[in-house]
C-alpha cells in the first residue's frame, strides 16, 4: 500500500476490505507519525476489534525520548504499540508504554533482536511488554523454523499479536506462499488466540 502512505482513512478502508476484526496502521518513517496521531486524536471511530500501531523504525530524526512522548500521547484504546529491538538506545525509556508496548522480533538483516536469547534482555528491562511474533522474520533467521519455536516457548505469555507474511529474496514481505502456508503451519496454530496481521495485500482473487 506504498502508493498510499500517510493517507490514514484511505488506509483504513482499505484494510476494512479484508476485516473488521484487526488492523495495524505503520508509521514506519518517522515523518509519517505525526499525521497519524492527528489522525487517532481526531475522533475516528474506527470498528476494529484490535488497532495496533506500528512505531517508526526509519527516518529518525527525534530523540528517543521525543518519540517514547508522541506515542504514549496515543489514545488509551490503541491496543498495541509495535517498536523494532534494533531501534531502541535506552530501554528504560519504553517503560512508559507499558502492556501496550510489542516487540517485534527481527530478520536476518537486522543486528538485534532476532532470536528470543536477544529479546531476553529487553523483557527483562520491560516487564509489561509484549511480543509481536512475525513468523517470516522468525524463518529469515531460520528456515526450519526451530527458532520461532523457542521464541513461543520462552514467550508465550508474551504473545500480543502476529505479522503473518512471506519474505522475497530481497526481504520484502509478499503474500504467504503455499510452501510457507505448510511450512508455518505449526508454528502458526501455536498463536491462534491472538489477532494476525497480514503483512503484504491479499492476492488476487
């Protein structure tokens, strides 16, 4: 939906075409956060079950602690606030987040919190945190999907919600792929209490 970024009611409605029942809206460059929480703060009623927001993880320019301000402004019925590990200076500073804060686990081209041994430290600082399992960076990093076993089984509890996803050769996220849907298949039924986001358009029917 790149050709719509920061478009926040367009977005919308475009996700309510696949469901009502959960939507993650991605302020992924910093310069897009500011219109969307205009946005959330306007009034919006908006029908979703779930409303995640996706914390800016390129294009930053703010402090820590400027950023850490902006999203605890998020209105009290977000109910999940996704942040990259590899983005974080001063965990401490997520505290203010509390149960609503998620991390994310990451790729193989990220430096940091790729595997539940690297989480480890960040739930440690940040008690009240959740995680938001996304299984195709769990397989990036290992394709027997061994890793995002371990994750479940160290951080079940933790468990807010999934980006349900393939990743291209360039590590993109595209449609889930046959194989994936196979291969994911375990992995995937251990989290069927929580809300899944897809992360790449519904292909075409």
């Amino acid at each position: 939906m790149a050709d719509r970024r920061g478009d926040w009611p367009a977005l919308t409605w475009e996700a309510l075409r696949t469901s009502v029942y959960a939507v993650e809206l991605a302020a992924l460059s910093e310069d897009e956060l500011p219109a969307l929480v205009d946005y959330l703060g306007s009034g919006v009623d908006l029908p979703f079950r779930f409303v995640s927001v996706h914390a800016p993880s390129k294009h930053r320019r703010m402090s820590e602690a400027e950023l850490v301000d902006a999203l605890s402004a998020l209105p009290c019925w977000i109910d999940a606030i996704v942040v990259h590990p590899d983005t974080i200076e001063d965990p401490a500073l997520y505290r203010r987040l509390g149960s609503r804060l998620a991390l994310e686990n990451m790729d193989a081209r990220k430096a940091d919190g790729r595997t539940a041994e690297e989480l480890a430290p960040y739930f440690e600082t940040l008690p009240d945190a959740g995680l938001c399992f996304d299984v195709a960076h769990a397989w990036a990093i290992d394709p027997a999907m061994e890793e995002g076993e371990r994750m479940l089984d160290r951080f079940a509890d933790r468990l807010r919600h999934v980006h349900v996803s393939s990743l291209d050769a360039r590590g993109h996220h595209v449609p889930l792929t046959p194989e994936h849907e196979d291969l994911f298949e375990h992995t995937l039924g251990r989290c069927l209490g929580v809300p899944w986001i897809l992360e790449a358009p519904l292909p075409a029917r």
